[in-house]
C-alpha cells in the first residue's frame, strides 16, 4: 500500500524521480506522442488558454473529417450493402442488409436489385482468390461477353493492364435469392420514395405507409423522422408513426399514438381513429376509449374550422365572379334604364373568346359554321411557357371581344329603345336566344375544354384548407378591376361624361355632350368587363352556349340589392350573396335549396329596402 501511494503522489508531481534534473533554461522538450494525437497534457511550456484552443481546434478538425468521411460512406453505402449482401453467407444476412436499405433514395438500389432479381449479378474469382461482385451491362459481343461492373463502386472492372474487362455470364456464379429475399427487395423498392428528393412523392410514400398500418415499418419511419427536416414532411411522417401505432401490441403504445392524433388532428385521421374507436368500445378499455374519444373531437373540430374558412374562400371567389359580372350591369343599367337580358351573352363571348386563343397559341383549330363551310384558324404551335402564357393574352382580347359585341348591339338594337324598359327587355332576350343559338352552330352544342395554365392550376393548403390558385387570381384581378372602373369613373373625362349623363340627361346633352357616344361607350364598358368574367369563367367551370344564363339573375339580384348605378353598392352586395350562396351550400347540404333561401331572403330585403344599399340621387330619378 504504501509503494502504491508513493507511485500515486510522484505521478502527481508531489514526489520528484529519483534522479531527475529540472531542464535547462530555454529547453522545450518534445511532446510526446500517445498515438497519432499529442499528449498536449505533458507539453509544460503550453499554457492553458492556447492548450484549451488547440483542444477545440483539433476537435474542428476531427469533427469535419468525421463528416467527410460520414458523407463519403453515405454516398455509396447503398451499393457498397449490396455488394456486401451478394458476398453474405447467410440468406438471414442477406435480408438484414438489404431491409437496411430502406428509406433511402439512391439511384443505384432499383436497377442493382432488379438485376439481381433477373440472375443478373456475379461472383469473378479475382486472380488474388477474392470474390468481386459484378453487375453485367451493356451488349453481348460474338463471344457473348459483357462489360462488368464492380457493385462496390460501379466502376468498370479491370484486370492486370488497366484495361476494362468483359466476362461472360456463363461462365460465372450467379447471385443466388430466395423468396423471402425477394419479399425483402420488394418492401425497400416500395419505401425507396420515403427519400425521394421530390417533397410530394415522398409525402405520397408516407401517407401510404402510415395508412397501410404496417407495425414491422415503423422503425423506418422513425429513421427517417430522425433526418427529416421539410416541416410537412416531419408532420406527416409524425402522423404516420402515429397511425401505425394505433395497431400497436400494447396499450401504453396506443394511447400514445391517439394522444399523437389528437394533437396533429389531421382529416386524412378520422378514418383510422373512428376503427380504434370502435375497437376500444369491443375491448371495453375505459383509457383507450376516453382517448379515441379525444382525437375524434379534436379532429372534427378542426373539420369545423377547415370548412369554416373554406367556406369564406369559396365565397369570396364567387363573390368576386358576380362582382365582375354585375359591374358592367351595375353601369349601363344605372346609367341608361335598359334591362339587358343579353349581359350572360357576353360572358359566354369572353369564355369562347379564351377558348380560340388557346388553340390559337397551341395546334390550331377547325370552325365549321352553320356545318356549310370549315374556317382553319393555324396554331403557333408554342410550347412550355410560351404556350401556358396564352391566358395573360386571352384577358384584353376577352375584353375587346364582348366590348365590340355590346358596341354593336347597343347602335343595332338597345339606342331605338331607350325610355321603353318593357320593350327593350324583350328585345335584349330575343338578341340572348339568337347569340346562344349562333354559339351552337358555330362551336357546337357541347362544352368545350378550356385547360387553365400551369400557374393557375395548382393550390395552396394551408393547415388542411385548399387555396385554388385560380380563384385566389379571380380575387385579386376582381379588386384591380374594381380599382381600374373607379378610376375611369373618377380620373377621367369619359367618367366624368358617364357621371353627368346619369345624374341628368337632358341637363347634359343641353351642355353639349354627345350622349349617344357615351352611350355607346359605356355599354361597351360594361360588356367588356362581362367579357373578362367570362375569361375567370372559363378557368372554373365549363364553357357552353348557356354559360351567361347560369349567371344572369344572380348578376340583376347583386345589381338591384347594393343599389342600382352604385358601385360600392355592387361590391358589397356580390361579396354578401357570395358569402350566403356558399355558406348556405355549406350548411344545407343542397345547392338548389341554398339558392332558393338567398332569393328568399334577397326578395325579403328589397321588401324592406326597394332601392338598394345605396340610394343613387340624382334629378332625373327624383
């Protein structure tokens, strides 16, 4: 004990060596080496802030070569397994390597476990007596030799010269499987989009994870959860784990996963809950059953929420549509008095007008008019974007399309008309039958397809609520034109005739404004903007000869309830119909049935309030 002490206190510097001579002034011995690492402990000239800094340096130091290395390993781990399972003495081996395999999205796994499932690997006895396994590619030459690949690395195999060889598959040893080696291939090639680059296959390979309930797949999941960092990916996957977990052995497991559950309360859930609900109610488990109980309110309390606010979209967006349709009524029928029965005609020119130069920018299209004669209209042929930007063309022309056709119909039919509501009414819904009947015989009696373009096609989801593209731009283009026709009315001369001619008429023509030309203007205006929603039109709905007839009495409803010849009438009105048409859809379960309730309701108010929101005042309606 005493010897042991001694050796204990000289180690610790109390005792010196016998024999030893402090250094020399100015002497630095050499660190000595304890591996490839300096023993940077025994260097006594170091002090300890740069000891600690040498410390933390190479720390850095290993730290990057460790996660060099680390990546290098993962950049072909996934072959060199393979190769490592090809050389594997066991068939259980063989299965634990390949099931390793799983989650992982490299390039390599399908096509090397695909040619092993088609004998297409080899064992080549090297000249050193080594096996290396080799993937045979390529055409078969007149001695029916391949090229060889090493699995290791998928570089050519070479022999003594350098020089690549080509080994015939006769004349080497197949790879053997099994069944059960084939079933483990199997189940890693249908986990392969778990790493997907692509954030929407690899959300796709989740769900169909997670909903198939397979216990022997969670800890691949719980892998992959452990690397995820794409925040809906980690959500899925969570809800993923947690659907699996449902159909755990035990109950410590279960009521983990519906805690899960309730907190993620995702729709795509309720399913799965609902059947463990139904087996707690079996198994009379009092904790599972309070807990399947949670998770399903939470989940259909935020079903409530999602249809809440998807409902308010939906109506928005509808809203906006009549908004845009009724703003050229709310102008003409305010500023002249004339019911024009044919506005809806002029949405279907603006949808048809969206549908010709669509085809226009594509492949072309055939007209065949009264089915007499055939009217060629040639393609661009445009392709990839220039081909998806046909709809920022469509717009304008959409516009000028119905502005010329309501040009026309307001010089031929509606200014013999004016001051003679009853007749005017019945002249506009003769010339609404013959347009209709003139879209039959030129583009047919059934719809047409109007495909949306690439940045109008896809959707937002936020928090399980679905943001259409094309009805989020319907929104925002709504609100620019309402902006725009503010302006014309307000900033500009033509706004500035429009305003006095609807406030008197005679006053005005007696100031020398041309009222007929403005007039003529003005009902252009207004066709035109049906033209535009009839653009929006064709992006949502289908595209025929009684399109504007789907929206005509709702767009005199939104023009008559939000006072006539008003446009902040307007809008409120198309956004408040809006909002009760869907909503009552929403509630009601039945479309008919909630429009019949809104003009209910619509009538009601005008009951109450025959002019409207907004009452226009002017002399001539005094």
């Amino acid at each position: 004990m005493g010897v042991f002490a001694h050796a204990q206190r000289r180690a610790a510097g109390a005792v010196p060596e016998r024999g030893h001579q402090p250094p020399p002034i100015g002497f630095s011995p050499p660190p000595r080496r304890v591996g490839p690492i300096l023993a940077l402990s025994e260097a006594p000239t170091v002090s300890n802030t740069a000891r600690t800094v040498l410390r933390l340096s190479l720390s850095v130091a290993l730290l990057i070569l460790a996660l060099t290395s680390g990546l290098a390993r993962a950049a072909d781990s996934a072959r060199a397994t393979i190769a490592e399972a090809t050389l594997a003495d066991s068939p259980a081996k063989q299965r634990d390597l390949i099931s390793s395999l799983a989650g992982q999205a490299d390039e390599a796994i399908p096509a090397l476990l695909e040619a092993w499932r088609k004998d297409s690997l080899f064992l080549y006895a090297a000249p050193e007596g080594v096996a290396v396994p080799v993937q045979l590619v390529g055409e078969k030459d007149a001695a029916e030799a391949q090229a060889a690949l090493r699995i290791a690395d998928g570089q050519p195999l070479l022999d003594a010269a350098g020089a690549p060889l080509r080994l015939v598959g006769a004349d080497l040893t197949a790879v053997e499987h099994t069944s059960a080696l084939r079933r483990a291939m199997k189940a890693v090639l249908d986990l392969r989009d778990l790493g997907s680059p692509d954030l929407e296959k690899r959300l796709r390979a989740i769900q169909v994870v997670g909903f198939a309930q397979d216990v022997e797949k969670l800890p691949i999941l719980q892998q992959r959860l452990a690397t995820e960092t794409e925040p809906r990916a980690r959500t899925t996957l969570r809800e993923a784990i947690a659907l699996i977990g449902l159909k755990a052995p035990t109950d410590a497991e279960k009521l983990a996963a519906l805690a899960e559950l309730k907190t993620l309360h995702t729709l795509a859930s309720a399913d799965l809950v609902k059947a463990a609900l139904r087996d707690a109610e079996t198994t009379r488990h009092p904790a599972l059953l309070e807990a399947a109980r949670g998770a399903l309110r939470a989940i259909e309390s935020h079903r409530s929420t999602v249809n809440f606010l998807g409902t308010l979209f939906r109506g928005a967006s509808l809203g906006s549509i009549l908004l845009i349709v009724a703003l050229g009524l709310a102008i003409t029928f305010g500023l002249m008095g004339v019911i024009n029965m044919a506005h809806g005609e002029m949405i279907a020119v603006g949808a048809y007008t969206t549908y010709v130069v669509q085809n226009i920018f594509g492949n072309g299209l055939a007209l065949s008019p009264f089915g007499k004669f055939t009217i060629n209209l040639p393609g661009l042929g445009a392709t990839g974007w220039a081909y998806q930007s046909y709809f920022l063309v469509a717009l304008p022309l959409s516009f000028l399309a119905a502005a010329a056709v309501g040009v026309a119909l307001e010089r031929g039919v509606i200014r013999f008309l004016y001051r003679r509501p009853l007749e005017s009414l019945l002249a506009t819904w003769g010339v609404s039958l013959v347009l209709q009947q003139l879209f039959r015989f030129i583009f047919g009696a059934n719809n047409v397809q109007v495909s949306s373009p690439a940045f109008l096609s896809g959707n937002w989801t936020i928090n399980d609520i679905i943001f259409g593209w094309n009805r989020v731009f319907v929104i925002g283009f709504a609100g620019l034109i309402v902006l725009g026709v503010w302006l014309v009315l307000t900033r500009t001369s033509l706004g500035l005739l429009i305003r006095a001619v609807m406030q008197n008429r005679a006053m005005a023509s007696c100031m020398g404004v041309r009222t007929s030309r403005v007039n003529m203007l003005t009902f252009g205006l207004g066709s035109g903007l049906a033209g535009l929603a009839g653009a929006f039109l064709s992006q949502i709905g289908n595209v025929g000869p009684s399109l504007g007839q789907n929206y005509i009495v709702d767009c005199f409803m939104t023009v008559v309830v939000g006072g006539v010849g008003n446009i902040a009438g307007t809008v409120l009105s198309a956004t408040g119909i809006g909002f009760a048409d869907q909503s009552l859809q929403q509630i009601l379960g039945n479309p008919v049935l909630g429009k019949i309730l809104v003009l209910v309701a619509i009538i009601l108010f005008l009951q109450w309030r025959p002019a409207g929101l907004f009452v226009t005042r002017s002399r001539s309606l005094d």
